[in-house]
C-alpha cells in the first residue's frame, strides 16, 4: 500500500483555490470599475468616476500581482 502524505495536498489545494478565489474577486473589481466609470461619466459625477477609476486600476494591480505571486511561489518549488 502507497502511503501519500496528506498534509502537503491539502496546503497545496488551499492555496489554488484561495488564489483562484483572489483573482476571481480582483478581477470582478476591475470590471466593476471599468463600467461604472463610464456611467458616473454619462451622469456628470466626476469625483465618482475617479474613485471607480482607481478601484479599477488597484484592483486590476492586485489582479497582476497575484498571478506574479503565484507564478513565483510555482517556480521555486
């Protein structure tokens, strides 16, 4: 019988779904923002627009960072 440590399987299956969950999330954001910049634009709210800009921008950074992250913690192994 084939023993198989369990414990690295679980960290490693935590981890692609906390990171999946992550982007998943970051990306929703950035499209969230994108969108309703474009509608804060139409309705004349300037400052409104700003803000959904940078949630869009932050967001889209998160985005990249964590799949830079992930690649990294992928590669040293």
């Amino acid at each position: 019988m084939i023993e198989v440590a369990l414990a690295p399987l679980v960290a490693a299956m935590l981890g692609a779904l906390a990171g999946a969950i992550s982007v998943t999330i970051a990306f929703s954001l950035v499209i969230y923002g994108i969108a309703r910049v474009g509608d804060m634009r139409r309705m004349g709210r300037t400052g409104a627009a700003t803000a959904y800009g940078a949630l869009g921008v932050v967001a889209g950074l998160a985005a990249v960072g964590i799949v830079a992250v992930g690649l990294l913690v992928v590669t040293s192994k």
